[in-house]
C-alpha cells in the first residue's frame, strides 16, 4: 500500500485521500476549544516520546481541536478529521470522538511515531484526508483473564493504551477464579493473602497429571486498581471488572471454607485447569459475602457494567447440601438446577439497586432476569435466544473470539488451549446479526483470552495480535472484502513492532516464531 495512503485499523467509516501533507514540527502549535483540553494532553503525552514535539497551546494554532456539540450525528465516540498542507481540524461533539480521532492521527503519521524511544531525524508528515468516522458496534471488548496468570499494572496499562489505538472501548478484567484472587476487599483479606497464591500450576490442558511446581501468585492494590481506572477513561477506555460468582470460585473457598456448600471443608487454591466443581454456598453469610465484594468493586470501578461470571457452574455439592434443600424448599425452587438463575438473580438485584447492569456470561438453555446484560459465547444462536428475551448482549463466540485457541494447526504454533483453531480471518468475519424485531440489543462484540496457557506477557501478545486488531476493524467499520481488510491488517505490523508488540501471524500458514481440551472458557 503506497506510503500516502496509510492502512488505517480500524478502517473509517468514509476516507478521502487528497495530493500533500502537513508537517509536524517543533514550532507546530495546537488551537484548543474550551471541553478539549484532556484530547490535547493526550495527544502530546502519546507522540511526545517518538517525536520529541511539545505542541505548545496557541490561540491561533494550525492545529485544531474542536469539541462542538452541534455535531450530534456523529454520536459518542465519532469524529471528523481533515488534513490540509496547512492545517489539521480534529472535531467531535464529545471528548471521546476527539480521543478517537487522536488514535487516527497517530496511524496517519509514520509508524516511528508510536516508539516509546526518541527516533531523530523522521519527517512527521501526515497526509492530506477527509474523514468522517463512527463506529458501527457500541461495545468493543477485550477481556483478559488475570486470574489464571496475573500480570502487574504496569501490563495493563501497556494494553489499555494498544486497546485505543485500536479504538477497543473496553476492557474486562477477570479478576478472580479457581485458580487466584486478585481484588483487594478490606473486609475479608484472606482473599488476596490466601486466594492470591497457588503451590503450582497444571501443565497442559484440563486433566493433565503433570505439574510444574512452581508457586504463582499476585494481587492488585486498591490504588493501583484506581490508577488503572483513571489512565483507561483518559483513553477512552473502560474497565469491566469481573467478579465470578457462584461457580469458580475455589479461591474464595480456600480462604473462606464457611462459605462453600460443604460445611468443615479445608481447600486449597486450585492448581489445575478446567472447570472445578466446588461452588459457593447459598445460606445467607455466602450472600452477603458477596454483596461486600461487589460493594468494593463499586466503590473502585465507576463502569456502568458489572461482570459477575454466572456460568460453569456445577450443581453436584447443592444437591448433597442440607442447606441449599432448605433454600430450595422455602423459595419454591424445583431443585438444585435453579438454584444458580436465584443466586444470580439476588446479586444482580443488589447491582441493580446501586445503578449498575449486572452481566453475566450465558450457557445453553440459561435463564437470566432480563435486566442482565448477557454474554454469548457458546453458539451463535444464543445470541438470537438472547435478544429475544429481551437482554442486551454482547457476543462471543469462542469459535472466533476466543484468542487462547491456537491461530492455525502448525505444530511451530505455542502451546494453546486445545481445540478448535482460530485464525485472522475467523476473527474479523465474526459479525452476528443485529435484529431489531427482537425486542433486545445488541451492544457490540467482545475477544477473550484466557490465560491458563499463557504466562508470559510475550505469550499474551503472540495470542492477542494480530486478532484483536481484526476484531476492532470489523467491530468499528463492519464489513470489508478479506483482501482489502488482510492487505491493511498486515500493513498494520509496522505499528505493532513500533509498538514492541511480539504478534502472532498476518498468514496462519507462515507462524510466526514465539518468543518468550474441552472447550470451556
């Protein structure tokens, strides 16, 4: 693709090439609209680095940015850019169109440009463009699990900033599990003192019997958590934290046994993979438990969303509890089997009571309260069920989301969650149907990597990139010819190596080499 007509990720929704550019130089200064002072320091805190350029404020600066209410058509988080030799105008009617238009801006200039390290000596052109850009899905997810393998904040931050530059509106934290607790709560702090370390973990997948004997532990603080916080909603990024309940939770256990549906039981944090069969219990002290948590994670994260897992979850241990038989006689349940849809309906009461969408993740045959914002992940047609029942949902079909599963069958592919194969193009081409006739809505489209095969930060990125990138260019711009859209994504890893990101392949066929079951999520 000619240098002039640089491949955009994602693509605009309209893009006019024109002849020339404009230069980017010391003496360069930026005109600023009374709202848009947060885009400006963006701007300048994100090309500083590589460039060097201060873009000093000036009232009569050739470089605008201009927060103009009056452009209501273009939504939330859609902006017009135009580049002439003379003069750049970035305008938007909300502060996040003008933090979307920075990132355009960013891939229009030379991909030195997103170097963390000074490069000297590079002409900073932009080329001329019209653009009018607005995304086509509301919700443009990214949900990394931390809970297997923790990262440090620092990590996370690194990804909320590859997030918007690929416009990804969201992050997901899946911050507790099985296998470790990573959220502070003051109230219970064997949590993150318990909960937060296993003795070892499970090498290979779900029901391998070999160990690495290795301890792997981490937790988070509260002030790093609101840290993180901040720097996502000065990017345009929010944060979804995710809290598992009633399943999956066998590291709240192994801290808090009273809990659990087994009365006197001593746990320990789990060491293997798959999906574990202790649950929490449904007397009331489980209850109020996890309305504490929830009340931390409210206090930490503003995010309108709450995830509070929901799925997974075995109902072996109520069927022989005492307790729960109780629980199912005095609400009227038919039997263990309801339990779940009750407890999550009780949680995501407390939720709602607190003006927060409880969401969860949804199973074949699953029965939420309608206010639930769901996630499908299963098959395709539980987004359809979904929608008809009235939910909101957010899809993710883990044939072409789920980006732990390998990018292609080549035994030079990194170890992966077995089973199916999940290449570029499977990504891109996911694009559920938007029926407006069933009474729901569709919010947008969401990637998740789960981490039990994926330790390393070098291993996060081979899984997460190039796929995620395909998955922001279909989410925002909708459908492109595989070509057109291949040409641009592979033109894209200039960026990504700018960006010291150690991607997967553009070609599933042509692995690049990696530096550093059943299928169930």
């Amino acid at each position: 693709m000619p240098a002039s007509r640089p491949a955009l990720v994602p693509a605009p929704t309209q893009l006019t090439h024109r002849p020339g550019h404009f230069t980017l130089g010391p003496h360069t200064t930026v005109r600023i609209t009374p709202g848009a002072e947060p885009a400006a320091t963006l701007l300048r805190t994100l090309i500083a680095p590589a460039t060097g350029l201060p873009l000093h404020p000036a009232p009569d600066g050739p470089f605008v940015l201009a927060l103009d209410p009056g452009l209501g058509g273009l939504g939330t988080e859609g902006y017009g850019l135009t580049i002439s030799h003379d003069a750049v105008l970035l305008r938007a009617a909300h502060l996040t169109g003008l933090l979307r238009g920075i990132q355009t801006i960013r891939q229009l200039l030379p991909a030195e440009a997103l170097s963390h390290r000074a490069r000297p000596g590079v002409p900073w052109h932009l080329p001329c463009v019209e653009i009018t850009d607005v995304p086509r899905r509301a919700w443009r997810g990214f949900m990394l699990d931390v809970a297997r393998h923790f990262q440090p904040v620092a990590f996370l931050r690194r990804y909320v900033d590859l997030l918007a530059l690929h416009k990804v509106n969201v992050l997901q934290l899946h911050l507790t599990d099985d296998q470790g607790w990573r959220l502070p709560v003051a109230d219970y702090p064997l949590l993150t003192e318990v909960g937060g370390r296993r003795a070892q973990s499970m090498v290979g997948p779900a029901g391998s019997d070999v160990f690495d004997g290795m301890p792997h532990e981490g937790t988070y603080t509260d002030g790093e958590l609101r840290d993180l916080v901040t720097y996502a909603t000065a990017r345009g990024v929010t944060i979804v934290p995710e809290v598992e309940m009633p399943g999956h939770t066998r590291a709240a256990l192994a801290a808090y046994p009273e809990l659990g549906a087994v009365p006197g039981r001593r746990l320990d944090v789990w060491t293997h993979w798959g999906v574990c069969d202790t649950v929490l219990g449904v007397h009331d002290p489980a209850l109020d438990f996890c309305r504490t948590v929830l009340d931390t994670v409210l206090d930490i994260f503003p995010s309108p969303h709450v995830h509070i897992g929901g799925d997974e979850c075995p109902t072996t241990e109520w069927a022989a509890s005492a307790a729960a038989r109780e629980r199912i006689e005095a609400e009227g349940l038919s039997g263990p089997g309801e339990l779940r849809g009750w407890f999550l309906g009780r949680i995501g009461a407390h939720l709602m009571e607190r003006g927060r969408i409880p969401t969860a993740w949804a199973e074949t045959g699953e029965s939420l309260p309608p206010e639930f914002t769901v996630m499908t992940w299963r098959d395709p047609e539980h987004t359809q069920v979904a929608l008809k029942r009235g939910h909101a949902v957010v899809s993710g079909h883990y044939k072409a989301t789920y980006l732990d599963y390998a990018q292609s069958a080549s035994p030079a592919e990194p170890p992966a969650q077995p089973g199916a194969v999940v290449d570029l193009r499977a990504v891109h081409d996911h694009d559920p149907p938007d029926d407006p006739t069933t009474g729901g809505e569709l919010l947008g489209v969401q990637a998740q990597l789960w981490t039990e095969f994926a330790p390393t930060a070098a291993h996060v990125d081979y899984l997460a990139f190039p796929r995620l990138a395909a998955l922001a260019d279909r989410a925002w711009h909708g459908a492109s010819p595989w070509p057109l859209a291949r040409a641009r994504l592979t033109a894209h890893g200039a960026r990504l190596a700018a960006l010291g990101v150690r991607h997967g392949p553009f070609d599933p066929y042509i692995p690049v080499p990696h530096r550093s079951g059943e299928e169930s999520r």
